[in-house]
DNA sequence: TTGAAAGCGCTAACAC
DNA sequence: GTGTTAGCGCTTTCAA
C-alpha cells in the first residue's frame, strides 16, 4: 500500500494536521514537530496524492489544451512555449489532440473538463462546429482561444494580427517588384484560413496588385505541391506566391523545383509562422513570423485573469507579426 | 456551485447510490428509478467529477508520458499514435516535455506519479543521467520505454531494431555502388545515438566499407547542416552518408545543396524514421522508417500488461524497420 | 432492488 | 501550536 499522510504522521508521533502543516509549511509548527515529520516523510518516501488534494481544494493546477494536431510544428511551437509559461505559474498542461474533427474536440474538452482542470486553452479546429463545444465548455472554465477561435463572440482570443501579417507579406512582395500574386491557402473551415485570405485581398487592393483566384485546400506540405502543380499549369506564372502557412510554402517550392521554376527569380514565395523547417528547406524561405512566446504569456495572463461568472471585457489580443526575409523573395532594389 | 450526484439523486427522488447505480448502469436499478435518474442528470447538466471518482477507485483513466521535446517530429508521430491507442482502451494521455534536462524529466514524472496516472510512459532524455528518476518510478507505477531507454536494466521497453535499421540503410547504398560511407550522428547521450552509431559500424564491416571517424552532435538539422559543411571542408566526399535521423539529413541536404554537391550524383545520403518532411526536401529523402502505429500499439499492450510488483520477464520489443527508397540514393544497378 | 454509511487522502476550521 | 473532525464527490459494501 501506498503511504499516506498518515502514514507519516504515525512515524512523527504527531497528528495528521501537523503533518499536514509541517509538510506544506504554510502554517507554523515546531521546529521540532517540523523536523521530526519531514523526516518521517523521506524515510518513508512520502509522495503527496494530487488526487486528493485535488478534491480537497476544489482546484487541480492544470490547465487543458486542445489544439487540432500536433503534426503541424506551428501548434508543437505554441504548446513548447505555453508549456513552459505555465511551470513558471506552477501548472501543468494536459494536451489533447482533437485531430481536426469537432467531435473528437467536443467529447476532449468534456474530458478535461470533468478532470477538473483550472482553465482551458484550445484552438478550435472549425469556426462553425467547434462552436457549441467551445462555448459550453467556457462557461464551465475559464478558457481562452489561441491562434484560431470560433465565430460566436463572447470568449477571449489570443492570437496573430493576421491583417498585418498578410499586409507585411504582400508589401514585401510589391517592394520587390512584383506585380501580380497568387495566395495558396486553406478552405475556410476556420479563423486563420479566413483571416488570412481576407488580409490578402485587402492588402493586394491596397498595393494596386493584380491578383487571381486564391488556390484554396489544407494547411499541409501535400497541398502546397498540389497548389503549385496547378500554378504550374496555368497559363502565366505570377510574380510572387504568398502561403497561407510555412507547410504551403514548402510543398510549393517543391512542385516549383519539380516544374523547373527558379525561385524567387521567377517567382517570389512568402509563408507565415516561421516554423523550424523554414529555414531549411530550398531557397530558405522568407515568411512573417508568429511571435509564439509573446502569444503564450499573454494567453496565460488572460486565463489567470478570468475568474468565472464574473462580467468583464471579452479581451481580444492580436499580437503584431515580424518578417523574416530569406531566399524565396527578391530584395527590394535600393 | 457544481451539481453533484446527490443533486441529481434528490431530483430525481432516490438515494445516491441508486443515483450512481443508474448512471454507471452496472448495477439494477428498476427502469422507473434508472429512467427519472438519468432525467434529472440530463436537466441539471451533472457532470461526473472525475477527480472524485479517481479518489475512490484508486484509478485515474489516465496515462503518463514524457519525451525529450516535441520538437522533434518523429516524437510527435509517436505521440499522436499512443494517444489514439489510448483512446481505444479509453485511457487519456497526459504528455510532458522534458525538454532534454534530465532534471526537468525527473520533475515531471514526480508530477505525474503525484497525480496518479494510471501507467508511465517514457522516452529517456539522458541513458544514464535518465537512470534513477526511471528506475524509481518505474517501481511506483506500470513503466515501458519508448524508442530511447536507460542503460540500467529491467524496465520493459519498445523501439526501433536499430541493427536491423542501420543494416538495411548500409547496405543499400552499398548496393547503389557506394565504397566509402560516412555516419553524422548525436553524441551518445541516448541509447538510439549508441545504437544507431554501433548498428552503423557492424554493418559497414560486414559489408567492407571503408569509413571515416563518426561525426556526432545533436538529432538537429542544424547539426546535420554544420557536419554536411565539415564534410565539405574535408579531404574528399564519401559515397554515401548514413544519417542517424531524417532531420540530421535534411540538414545535411541543405549543406551539399549551399557546397554544390549534387545528390545522390556524387553522394547517396539516407535518414532514419520517415517523418512528414523527408519527402518535401529536396530531393525527397530516402530514409529507414519506424513503424511508429505498430509502436504505439505495442507499447500500450506491454503498459496494461505490467501488474505491479508481480515478477515477470522484461520484455524488450524491437520492431522490424522499413526502407523507403525516394531519391537521394541511387537505386541498385540491375 | 434500495438506502445508509464508510472511506479514498487531504486540508482547514474549530476547539483546546 | 496541536489535535479532532468535517467534508470535497464518488462508489461499494452491508443491511434491510
């Protein structure tokens, strides 16, 4: 069996209570009633039981995250620097994969939910049917929204200024000379695929660029190269390609290599996250940057900040981009 | 406040027990009682509290795991297939990042052990720094290693038959013409770093290779990079360069690429895992691959196995690689 | 078949 | 400063 706290208490010749004070140090005792039960407690080699604990302070310490696949390294990014924010705050995080489908979603965030977690982090994998889950599971727990969010309103986002992001990515482009662009991106299932196109044709309008229909499809390496084989197909290259997100690009630039196009002589290539890969891939591609770190404290500041069924403001935090400029785009001539 | 079973047992007018006899529907209840239960739950929106639950079972539902980073893809495959294994025995998966720190490691299996998970399962960052927190928690709840293990003995383990791995990677670029074959590695922190590094050395004796001394860093493309601009620098390019993982060649790739050296033209280069990226490089990376759902699948079947301290052989599982042969290899001449 | 009650391990009143 | 005890929410004896 294993040993309790009052396994230890009975080895100090002291009550439980005392134990209990000695080991968490919170409440005073004496140094002797201190001493005599700490050492009880390593001979014994007492573990706490969070369980109990758990039951006891109605709080667990962890926090749940859903996000839609860790196959795709932007989230593994986020979830590395949410994962060390919240050890700072003395949490820990249960990550589940809702591997993009709203029913998977659902039935984690129940899950986490009746495992008590202190607070929910999620990235909802569809704007429309993670809805239901995601506001029902907010009004349970404090929760907040990173990266992609659901359309209703009313909950607490953290994420990309996807306008400016796009605006930076297409002015790059248009400062190095090009004048028509083509976007690769995803169907719009969730709130990045829209936001992102949508911050394109407002920042191709704005920039009098020529554009054409946006290639629409998934935000994975496999697309990419089938997005490029159709670019490749038609009738005229464009002078540049901005990608809904750093996997695009790199399947692009595959299919490109493939078709014989030279990058970004012939074409300009621009991704978005700045995943690890973006730098190795041929040409080293140039793409704006998420700041992931900045993301992460904030996400985690506004979850320690709801308080449940307290009225407060919906905080909406989008946080600025940064390009990064490599290979896959010409300079600007100066 | 929350509803609990005893709300949900006093709307609906019976004890609670009969209330949790109903809904976990493993005991009678007459259909009038299981009925008005299960209606009273529904209107009052209970949920179970699993810590409760856990409390008293002595059982959380619940599986640990921790590897060294989840930066490394092949780790993130491996984890999505647990966590769908687990799914099907209704088991969730509480994951952790050691981020590489053996101190770090130890800090999270504490955690988890505290909070009761039901079996560990573990990817060791350090094979002798990993050893003691191991070893010890190992004898506090259902252990299997995962892909890396600890040098010290007795703890079930599930990977990659590295020998086999290294075998089939040596001796297909023999069979494409190679003579002399180099082998850019990780410092042997790790027992893969060991393994792959010996099983290398065994099969290119067998085949009478000529080799050079092993150069050895991290499972990065950075240091895939940095040793491919050594090689560069060297007296004379190998045949072929057997990398001890995908993301070490894909680094590897970029340098003979940036040096001008044409692949496999002048050199053959092979990695180990097949992760997603190993067919977007350029060219698409011919790679030994870990069958990493039969992993899964094994890893789980040995976890629900162990019955603590009951006496049973170690199992030791090394499951059969596979090669996938893509482009940067020339092919055998027929 | 049903209900009362014990108890999982812990902490915080509360009383001394 | 210390001990006794209630109670977190649940399931499962044990009696009826």
């Amino acid at each position: 069996m294993r040993v309790t706290i009052h396994d230890v208490a009975r080895a100090a010749g002291v009550s439980v209570a005392s134990a209990s004070r000695a080991l968490s140090g919170r409440r005073k005792v004496t140094p002797d009633v201190a001493e005599r039960v700490n050492r009880a407690a390593t001979d014994l080699g007492y573990q706490p039981n969070a369980v109990a604990k758990a039951l006891r302070d109605q709080t667990t310490g962890t926090i749940g995250m859903v996000v839609p696949g860790i196959g795709n390294p932007f989230f593994t990014t986020m979830v590395e620097a949410l994962e060390r924010r919240l050890q700072e705050n003395g949490r820990d995080l249960l990550l589940c994969s809702s591997q993009y489908d709203p029913l998977i979603e659902a039935r984690r965030l129940e899950t986490l939910l009746s495992r008590r977690v202190d607070g929910l982090i999620i990235s909802p994998c569809d704007i429309e049917a993670s809805a239901p889950a995601v506001l029902s599971a907010a009004g349970r727990a404090p929760l907040v929204q990173v990266d992609r969010y659901i359309e209703a309103g009313g909950t607490d986002w953290v994420g990309l200024d996807d306008d400016a992001a796009l605006a930076q990515a297409v002015e790059h482009v248009a400062a190095g000379g090009a004048r028509t662009v083509a976007f690769i991106g995803s169907r719009l299932m969730n709130s990045s695929a829209r936001l992102r196109l949508s911050g394109f044709q407002l920042a191709v309008d704005r920039a009098g660029l020529e554009t054409v229909a946006p290639l629409l499809g998934e935000f994975t390496h496999e697309w990419g190269m089938q997005a490029g084989r159709l670019l490749l197909g038609g009738d005229r290259m464009p002078d540049a390609v901005v990608c809904g997100n750093d996997e695009i690009a790199i399947g692009l630039l595959r299919a490109l290599r493939l078709g014989g196009v030279r990058v970004p002589q012939e074409v300009a290539v621009v991704g978005i996250d700045d995943v690890g890969h973006a730098a190795m891939c041929d040409p080293p591609l140039t793409t704006v940057a998420q700041p992931v770190d900045e993301m992460a404290t904030e996400a985690v500041r506004v979850l320690e900040q709801v308080r449940l069924g307290e009225r407060r403001p919906v905080q909406r935090i989008a946080i600025a981009p940064r390009l990064v400029v490599r290979e896959t785009s010409r300079r600007t001539e100066e």
